[in-house]
C-alpha cells in the first residue's frame, strides 16, 4: 500500500478544470489562444466583409426601388424643353429662318414620338417672312398628329395665317388676343419687276389658302387685305380664323364690348385724306403744252408743231 501511494505521488497533477464562471473569464483556455491569429488574419485579409449593425436589415421595401436624389441640369431647368416634354411648341417672336428651323424642328420630334397626341402652338407673333412661315405651315400638313392653335396678344400678318392653319376644330383664341390680316409686302431689291411678281404670287397663295381654310370666297380675302384688317376674338371666330374663345365670358377677364356705334372718326382723317389720280386732279397738273398755251414758255424747233396742235 505504502508503494501504490509513493507511485501515485510521482505522477503529474491534472490541470485545474473547474467550471465556475469566475475561472471561465479569468482563465482563457488554449483553444482561444490558438484561435487568435487567425482571427486576426480574416481581420487583416481585404476581402472579408465585417458583419455589422445594418447586415440584418431588410431593404426591400419601397425606399429601396426610389432612385437617389439628382440635382438637374441647366438644359433641363429651361422653360422651352419642359413646355416640350408637355407636347406644347411656342411661337413668341417675328417669323424668321431661325424661329421657322426651331419651330419645324420640334413639330417633327413630337409627331414622330407620338401620332395620337395633340402638338400644341402657342403663337404670340407679329409675322414676319413668309417663306419662313410657309415652311412652318409645311411642317405642320406634314405631320400626322393634329396641330392646335392657341394665340396669346397679337397674331399679326404671318402669325394669324398660322393661326387659323391649325386643325379644324382645335384653333383657340384669348379673349384680349388681336388678330390682324393683311397683305404681304416688303422692299424691293434687285429687278423691280421680278419682285413684284413674286410678291403677287405669294399674295394670290395665300388668298387661296385662306380663303379654303376660312370658306369665304377669294375676292372678300383680297379686300379685307389691302389694308392692315384688325379682328377681336369674336370677329375673328365669325371670319372663320378661330374656332373657340378661351374662358368667354369669364368675368373680370376681359373688358366689355364697346355698342354697335362706330367710334368717331379722327380729324386727322379729313385732313389728310388721301384720293387716288382722279381726271380732275390729272387736269390741273401742269405740263409743257399748257406752258406754251398761256405764254410761259418758248416754241423753238419740234416745240412748233406742238403749239400748233395745241392751238384751237
């Protein structure tokens, strides 16, 4: 007995392998000190991903599907591309190559995005050349989506032939707009004779187009064009120019009409009033045959056969 107790006090004592909570954190245990330099590894490699608060999230909620906010662009902060975006083409200035390039441009991009939609044209215009308005008339047939016409102030000469050259039906008018009609005119360069023919061209043109589109007859449309012709919104509607008035009858709108008087005509109309090479007037003119009739001029040479036929 004495012997088996000398043996086992030669043999190694265990290691302490108690279980209470104060020697688990006081004492690490050799697993966890072998298990440190990797953990230290995955912390050191690039590519691992370090779970954090936000992993567990769920973010497929609508939030997610909204896109981040974006600061716009100046071309996107112009009034001309966003009237665009609503299908709306404005006229507001005279009727040149420019104006005429921009506004054929945008009737053909919006009637090749959409056919079945409406193009609207917005028209505040004095006129302008009427080459350069025949092209907007042109592209205006030419598209295949109806064109409306709106005119805000004035649509003057090559703005009221656009005007009333909208879809039948879809021409609309403010009530304190103008429209004035008249004929065309300019200056005369080069050949006098090719310019005035040209100019008649035009004007028979544009006679028989808007004498087709109005319904009143070609010799109405060449008289009521002689002179710079004014309309208001209803006297335009009645010449067929125009097929409805915006908000009439709003009140506060517009100023009441003025009574079926005609406003009295200005002084300066009789005093300047203007009369065309009557006989009369042809008669008191003075002439050479005259001069040599009262005395006042000499007869020499071819002169002579000239007082003698003069003479009774």
């Amino acid at each position: 007995m004495e012997a088996a107790a000398a043996a086992m006090a030669t043999l190694p004592s265990p290691p302490c392998t108690t279980s209470s909570p104060s020697s688990l954190f006081l004492i690490p245990s050799a697993s966890g000190r072998r298990k440190a330099p990797r953990a230290a590894a995955v912390r050191a490699s690039p590519a691992a991903v370090r779970p954090t608060l936000s992993s567990v999230w769920d973010l497929s909620g609508p939030s997610a599907a909204r896109p981040a906010a974006r600061k716009m662009r100046l071309e996107e902060l112009d009034t001309t591309n966003m009237l665009l975006r609503q299908r709306i083409v404005f006229l507001g200035s005279p009727v040149d190559d420019t104006s005429a390039d921009l506004i054929i441009s945008q009737l053909l991009l919006l009637d090749a995005e959409d056919q079945t939609k409406d193009i609207k044209l917005f028209i505040n215009s004095p006129g302008g050349s009427i080459t350069a308005g025949m092209g907007i008339y042109d592209a205006m047939k030419f598209c295949k989506a109806d064109v409306s016409t709106v005119c805000f102030g004035l649509a003057a000469s090559m703005g009221a032939f656009l005007l009333c050259a909208g879809t039948k039906g879809k021409r609309y008018c403010m009530p304190n707009a103008r429209i004035m009609i008249h004929q065309p005119s300019g200056g005369v360069g080069g050949k006098m004779g090719l310019q005035i023919r040209e100019m008649m061209y035009e004007k028979i043109k544009i006679n028989k187009i808007m004498s087709r589109i109005t319904g009143k007859p070609e010799e109405q449309i060449d008289e009521d064009t002689k002179f710079d012709h004014f309309m208001s919104p209803w006297e335009a509607k009645d010449y067929g120019i125009v097929d409805h008035i915006i908000d009439e009858g709003k009140p506060g709108l517009v100023a009441p009409l003025a009574g079926a008087v005609p406003p009295p005509k200005s002084r300066v109309w009789y005093l300047w009033k203007a009369s065309g090479p009557t006989r009369k007037i042809m008669k008191d003119l003075p002439s050479e045959e005259k001069l040599i009739r009262n005395g006042n001029g000499s007869a020499t040479g071819d002169d002579e056969k000239l007082k003698e036929a003069s003479t009774p």
